[in-house]
C-alpha cells in the first residue's frame, strides 16, 4: 500500500504482485517512456523455509493513463465491455454460430464480460488505460508540460522483418518527402521524424501514410512518442534562444514527504547541486536544483538522469525542469559546483 504520504501526493497501488520477469519488463517500459513508478519487493509465503520475491508496483496518477498500456501488453488485458459478436463452432455443445456473443443454443459467453471483476481490469479502467491510445498520450504529453499548440518533433516507429525491409521502408518513406531511416533496435525498424502541430488528426493521418508503406515490404507500424525534452529545446530555440548556449536551468525533485525532501536536499548538496527546498503549486515539498547547462539535448538529459539516480534512494523524482533565464554563469561543471543556497 502506498504510504499517507506517497497517497496524498498521488501514487496509486495496481493490485497484483509481480514476479521478476513482470517487474523488469514495466522497469524497461516505464525508464524509456518516463513514466514515474515505484517498484518494491516484498517476501510472499514466508516460513521457515524462506518464501518468494514479488513486486509491489505503484503508478503516478498523472502518469497512471500512460503506464497502463504496458500493463495491458504484460497481461494481454483488453475491456469487456468492448466485446465484439464472433463467429465459430461453440467449445461446448458444438453448435455452429455467427455474430453472436452468446452460444444460441447453451447460452456459454464467447465474449470476456466474466473477466469484468478482474481488479487488473478494473485498475485499467479507473486509470482511462482503455482510451485510445493516440488520446491518451496526447493528454498525458500536454499535462507532462508541452505546448500542444506550437509544432513539435515526434518520432515515429515501424516495425520490419529484416534489414532489407527496413531500408526498403525507409528508401520509401524518403521518395514521399518523410525523413526516415532503418536501425538495429531489439530487431530492424524504421523511424521517421517529423515537426508537426500534434493533433489527434495530425498523428493518425501520419500513422496511416507510414503503415502503408510499412505493409508494402512486410512490416507495420508500431509507435510514436514525442520528448519532452526535445520539445522544450525546439520551442526554446524557436522563441530565440541559441542552441547550445550556456541556459540556467531549474529542475524540480519530489520526494513525498518533508522529511525525505531534506534529505534529498542534504545529498544534493554533497553531490555540489545549487539546491534550496520549497514548495510547489499544490504544497507539496519539493527541492529545486539550479544548474547552468548547454542548451541542447544530451545536456539536459544527462542532467535529468543524474538527478533522478540520485534521488531513486529518497523515492524521488524529476517532476520537472524549465530554463529560468540565459546565463552569463561560469562554465556548467564550476556552476554544478558551487555552494548550495539554503
């Protein structure tokens, strides 16, 4: 169960431990998307003997849409009240049916409505993870902080068979005018990028012209994402910022409760952060660290990884980062340096 604390600042519980192999694959999933979550272990049956490891896993309402559909793919979880009439022989009684969702003549249910109280099912339904999924992430890309209405970079994903399908896709993908080409990620893919306005229309018109081409050399499409990071540098540079020149940044770590924000904020300050501990919008603590950084990219994320390693031992987070102003600071190593104000 999440602690008072982790419940009032928004973490939720999913209803089911998870063993090992469960647990490092919503590791992977949710450190690649930036879905903020917690695993913790827990012993199960134990007695003299020992017991087993399993998994606590806790989602972040604001994240909770988004991380679901990794659950949905562990669990092979799909809504029952979005059934759809089949057709086939009944496994009961053998009696030949079509649209139907019931057998006409035992009345067996073909469809997954006895499954409706399954508390994984019903997780996924009080997180909205049964919404599209183009919707969902388009919500939860405005409420992570980016400008919806300004263009921004997103990357889309096809998969293929072979490096020759990949190429072939991405030789196509460029004669239509989309910047593509094929990588070696896990198997071949294809990824294109492009700058657009990401509306609902926007995205599914670009998913359907890249499936086209995918489908002609045996591939398919797969999935897009947009970085916040990335995003924020496009819009920063858009609005005359220089890319690449020195930016004060501020990032915001959470820790739950004062206490553990203190904490955080004494590590900070022997790691050679600028840091101080305030609060934020909804009064939660929070423990704000200044840096001077490059404006670009790989700066700000190797920032954003550095800080969330080191606040993983307090259960913080990287709630998020803004540039404050342009800089006329010292270099980015001597201003991480320098004496934390309190």
């Amino acid at each position: 169960m999440p602690t008072e604390e982790e419940a009032r600042v928004g973490w939720i519980e999913f209803p089911e431990l998870l063993n090992d192999e469960a647990a490092e694959y919503l590791r992977s999933q949710y450190e690649e998307h930036a879905i903020r979550f917690r695993l913790r272990s827990v012993m199960t049956g134990a007695d003299l003997l020992g017991g087993a490891l399993a998994y606590v896993l806790l989602l972040h309402t604001e994240d909770a849409s988004q991380g679901c559909w990794a659950l949905r793919d562990l669990f092979q979880l799909t809504d029952p009240d979005q059934d759809v009439p089949q057709t086939g022989t009944c496994p009961a009684c053998e009696t030949e049916f079509e649209g139907a969702r019931r057998c006409p003549s035992c009345g067996i249910n073909f469809g997954l409505h006895a499954d409706a109280d399954d508390p994984k099912i019903e997780f996924v339904r009080a997180c909205g993870g049964f919404q599209d999924r183009d919707v969902v992430t388009l919500k939860w890309l405005a409420e992570s902080g980016i400008d919806l209405s300004r263009p921004i970079p997103v990357r889309f994903y096809m998969r293929a068979p072979d490096q020759a399908a990949a190429e072939a896709i991405a030789t196509d993908a460029r004669s239509a005018g989309l910047p593509a080409r094929a990588v070696e990620d896990d198997g071949w893919q294809c990824t294109s990028e492009r700058t657009i306005i990401a509306t609902f229309d926007a995205i599914v018109n670009a998913k359907d012209e890249l499936a086209d081409i995918a489908a002609r050399h045996g591939g398919a499409f797969w999935w897009w994402e947009a970085d916040r990071v990335e995003c924020d540098v496009a819009h920063l540079v858009a609005d005359g910022r220089i890319a690449g020149s020195p930016t004060e940044f501020t990032f915001d770590v959470e820790c739950g409760s004062k206490s553990t924000c203190d904490s955080f904020w004494f590590a900070a300050r022997n790691a050679g952060y600028v840091a101080t501990v305030a609060s934020d919008d909804d009064g939660a603590p929070v423990c704000r660290c200044v840096m001077t950084l490059p404006l670009a990219v790989e700066s700000i994320g190797e920032a954003h990884a550095a800080l969330t390693a080191l606040a993983e031992p307090f259960e913080g987070w990287v709630a998020g980062w803004r540039a404050t102003s342009p800089s006329t600071s010292p270099s980015p190593s001597s201003a991480r340096t320098a004496e934390p104000t309190t």
